[in-house]
C-alpha cells in the first residue's frame, strides 16, 4: 500500500514538474524500494525520474531493478551518463546487464565505460554462464603477508570504499596465490604493528572459477559464509562471490526445478515478461511427449477390451488406481528431489531409500485398501472378488510408484541429468501404464476372464 501511495504521489510531482521535491522523496528511501517505485511507473516516468535521482545513488538503484527496465533505461541515456552508470556498478552486475543485451549496445556500453571497468567486465564475460566465475565480482581488498596490521587498514581506508565488502580481506603471496584470510574485526582488535602472515586464517576455503552455481550455492549454505573466494587453477584470487547473489541463485534454481516438475521448460524470464509465442513454446515439448508417451496406456486398454466387456464396472476404477499410483509416485518424487537438491541423498543410499519406500508404500496401500474395500461393498455394492481386484491393484500399484519415483531421481542425478526432470508428470506417465497392466493381470486372474 506504502508502495502505491508512493508512485501515485510521485506522479502527481512529475505531472506539476516539482523535480526538486522529487529528488527529495526518493533521496529518503532505501536504494531497493526507490527501484520498485520506478518499476511501478510508465516508461517515460522512468526515465524521466531516474535522471532526477542523485549521481551517488542512481548505479544503487539501477542494480536492483528488472532487467527489461534496466534495458530500457541504459539504451535511453546518453553514451555519458551510460558510461558514468556502468563505471559505478559492481563489475558482477555489470557483466550481468551486459550479457542479457544484443552485441551492437554492449559494444557501445563498453566504449564509454572507463579501461579498467571494460577489462573487468570482459573478464568475467569470458567465464561460462552459471559459473562461479561468471557469478564473482572483482571488486575485494588484497593484503599483501608482510603488511603490518596499520598498514593493512591504511590500504582498506584506501581502496576499500569501492569493494563489494571489506569483511573479510584476502591474503596473497608474491605469485597472487590465496594464502589466507583476515577478518576486519581482527585488524582493528590487533596490534597495529604485528605481520599480517602471523594473525592470518590460513585454513582457505575457496571456489574454483568453473565450478556450477548451484554448487557453489551449496558451498555457501555449508559454510555459512557471506563471503567466499574464487581462484582459478593455479589456486591465483580472481574474484569473490557474495551472498547477495547467492541468494539470487537460490532463487533461479529453486524456480527452474519447479517450473522442469511441472513438465516445462525452464525460462529466465518472470511470467509476465513472457509472451504468449514463448509460453507456447517452452510448454508444448513436453506436452507433446507425454501425449505420445500417454499413448501406450490406450494400447493397454484396448488389449482388455474383450475382459472389460465382461465386468464393465472395472472401467469404474481405472481413473482412481492411475491417479492414486501418479500422486504416490509423486510424493516420493518429490521428496527424494527435494532431498538430492539439498544434499542430503547421495546415490549411494539407493538401497535404504527403496527400502523405506517400500514399508511406506505398503502402509499406504493397505490403508488406502481397507478404506477403499469398505467404500466399494457399503456404498458402490460390488460384488466380493470386483472389490479384491480393486484393493489388491491399489497395494501393488502405490508400492511400485513409490519405488519407481524414488528411484528414478537418483538414476537422473547419477547419469548427471536434473532429478527434477523426472518428476510428477513423467513419473504420472510410466506409472499409468503399469498400473493398467497390474489391474488388468490381477483381474484376469481372479475373475477368470
């Protein structure tokens, strides 16, 4: 609501052009709501209002908005004002605007951005997307082992006022080899003239440049860092990743895997920037193949038809055992997905993930049996074999989807494909036609059919 009252008052200002009262509203908010402000207005506004905004706050504010209004407002600036936005940002989100943006403006961005802007940018451009390398930043202190602890903070007090953090500094020897660490709490607390090399943290936990992101992400939620270098293959410091962008990753991934378990294909781009041709495109593949996949589940209908004409009240249960073995295939999908995202299953512990499934499905079907036994002869009077075929496909059929949605995640991950790819639907599918082929055998062997 604070929102909405803020952009109502701030287009009221532009309409009466009071610029100067503008420029004070905003300059009393945080860098990250004057964002959302500017995101709730037209395009004109946009523009218009980020040019009022203070040259010290205005990089701030461009960091933290959409990437489509980031766009929109770089390519509108002139190749100055660009320039001076681009020199201001974090070389990480730099690089990150960069990359979202067609060749002919990112050549123009970089010509008016300042040498050493264009030489970090372009290292980091040079990384894999969805790298560590990609995702780090080069802006971080550097102590040299021989420093005193006055000469450190001098050097801080120096270059620190344009790092990502001063936290945490970062110790290197004569090659730019990571030897250790040094937290700034530290330095202050210390004597000013003791060595660097003797109060460093020597015991190093750092991130090699190509390593995933979503790796990475575990590393951090492992450690607790809010910090962690990155060296390349030569153990050489090269950047460092924060856990701001961290928690953007965390996000990305946490999206992408739901949008793989809904049998769609992942997109970097919010639901209403995308248009109704890409929706359409990134959601027909897989409609596609478990359509032609769903296929099979017909041709094992048909092979029963004659069965089925004889005890057509066994068409009555088809739709309740599919969908009763699909969730249960897919509650134990999504568990053992969720477990591996989280490392909290490894490949190795197959053998005790089955076996738990198993007592769980057991449990499960015998109770979804019994309830199901006593529905079928109170309520649908069935006659007593028809209500054993039913309840004993409903034991059988839970049992094997829970043993087949546990199992196939893990085989995913071992074969080094995403776990989530064998969620619900695809699961749903494999599961629909085993669980026909299950009723249809243990009709035909009680009912004599």
């Amino acid at each position: 609501m604070e929102e909405l009252q803020e952009v109502i008052e701030i287009k009221k200002l532009l309409d009466t052009k009071q610029y100067t009262r503008i420029r004070q509203s905003l300059s009393e908010l945080n860098v990250a709501d004057i964002a959302v402000t500017l995101e709730d207005l037209e395009e004109k506004e946009q523009l218009k209002v980020f040019r009022i905004l203070p040259k010290d706050i205005a990089a701030d504010v461009f960091s933290y908005m959409d990437v489509n209004v980031q766009q929109f407002i770089i390519t509108s600036l002139s190749e100055r004002d660009a320039g001076d936005i681009i020199d201001n940002l974090m070389a990480d989100d730099a690089a990150d605007l960069l990359e979202e943006m067609p060749a002919n403006i990112v050549k123009r961005l970089l010509a008016s951005a300042s040498p050493d802007t264009r030489r970090d940018i372009n290292s980091l451009l040079r990384y894999p997307e969805d790298s560590a390398g990609s995702l780090m930043t080069v802006e971080f202190v550097d102590l040299k082992e021989n420093l005193t602890v006055g000469q450190a903070i001098e050097r801080i007090r120096k270059v620190g006022v344009d790092k990502e953090t001063i936290n945490i500094c970062y110790v290197l020897d004569s090659r730019r080899k990571l030897v250790g660490t040094v937290a700034l709490r530290y330095l202050l607390l210390s004597n000013p003239d003791e060595i660097i090399g003797d109060i460093m943290h020597e015991n190093v936990i750092a991130i090699n440049t190509m390593m995933d992101q979503e790796e990475v992400a575990h590393q951090f939620k492992k450690y607790d860092f809010i910090a962690m270098p990155v060296v390349d293959n030569e153990s050489r410091l090269v950047g460092i990743i924060t856990v701001d962008d961290i928690v953007d990753i965390m996000e990305q991934e946490a999206t992408e895997d739901i949008e793989m378990m809904a049998a769609i294909v992942p997109t970097d781009k919010s639901y209403m920037k995308t248009g109704v041709v890409e929706t359409w495109m990134k959601r027909i593949p897989w409609l596609l193949l478990l359509m032609i996949s769903a296929t099979f589940t017909g041709s094992i209908i048909g092979k029963y038809e004659n069965a089925l004409s004889v005890y057509v009240v066994l068409t009555a249960f088809i739709p309740m055992l599919m969908d009763t073995a699909g969730n249960a295939g897919g509650q134990a999908s999504v568990t053992i997905i969720r477990g591996l995202s989280l490392d909290e299953i490894e490949f190795s512990d197959i053998g005790k993930v089955v076996f738990k499934e198993v007592r769980v499905a057991i449990l499960c079907g015998v109770t979804l049996a019994v309830a199901n036994f006593a529905k079928l002869m109170l309520f649908d009077r069935v006659g007593l074999k028809v209500a054993l075929v039913v309840c004993l496909t409903l034991v059988a059929v839970v049992s094997i989807a829970k043993v087949v949605g546990c199992t196939l995640p893990m085989l995913a991950k071992k074969m080094h494909f995403d776990p989530a790819v064998m969620a619900s639907p695809f699961i749903t599918t494999i599961v629909d036609a085993i669980s026909l082929l299950i009723y249809f055998n243990i009709a035909t062997s009680l009912l004599g059919i």
